[in-house]
C-alpha cells in the first residue's frame, strides 16, 4: 500500500471508485467526440458516416484521442479513494475493449484504413498508464 494512501473501509471506497472510474471515461468520450464534431463543423473532418481516408488526419484524430485518453487516466488516478495507478489502468483497459470492439467493426465495414483502429487499441494501455502516473504524482 502506499504510504500516502489513508486506510478505508472497502465498501465506503466503492462509490469513490465508480466515479472517479465514470468520470474518466466520461471526459474521454465526451472530449474525443466533441473535438471530432469541431472538425466536421469546420470542414476539416467528412461528415457523419463518411470514413477519414487521409492518413494525416487520422493520425491528428489518433493524437488527440491519446491526449485525452492521458487525460482520462488522470482523473480517474487522481480522484481515486485507493489505488490510483489500478483506477487508471482500469480505465486503460475499458479504453482497450472499445477500441477493439471499433476495430472489429471498423475493418468489418471499412470505415477508414485497418491501421488507425488498431493503433488506438494499441495505444490504449500505454496512455492509461502515463495517465495513472501522473494522476498518482498529483494525490497529496
């Protein structure tokens, strides 16, 4: 256990840690798809239901889908009653089972190039991790 970590009983941290959890992959989403309807509102992205063929702009979407999934982590890490690092790779992992179920769904339909929703699963777990880590350096 931590040293900067107060005991607590179990079932009082429970609620602590489904929000922090909620909260987290909450941002996430509402972050990565608010930023993709600025794009489209803008011109930059193609409408709704249209893939991203060009390889730069998926690779702006995978930048910053990475960013906020960073972000996540560290909001789920730095409001986390217990085990901040656990929360916020927890939230890596939910990040990596979506990211998969879009990958299977994404090749399946062709909704863009294979490599753009392999690589966000791939990234999952890494920035989950430096999420977590930094969210954890912030607890008091």
């Amino acid at each position: 256990m931590d040293d900067r970590e107060a005991p607590q009983p179990p079932l009082r941290n429970l609620p602590r840690s489904v929000a922090a959890l909620l909260l987290g992959f909450i941002l996430v989403v509402a972050l990565s798809l608010g930023t993709d309807h600025l794009l489209q509102l803008t011109g930059v992205y193609p409408g709704w239901g249209r893939p991203v063929l060009d390889p730069r702009l998926n690779l702006l979407a995978l930048s910053y889908r990475c960013a906020y999934s960073v972000l996540g982590s560290y909001v789920a890490a730095a409001l986390a009653p217990r085990h901040p690092l656990r929360h916020g790779l927890l939230l890596g992992v939910v990040g990596l089972l979506f990211s998969l179920l879009g990958a299977a769904v994404a090749i399946q339909n062709h909704f863009g190039p294979a490599w753009y929703p392999l690589a966000l699963a791939a990234s999952a777990l890494p920035c989950a991790w430096l999420g977590a880590l930094l969210g954890r350096s912030r607890r008091p």
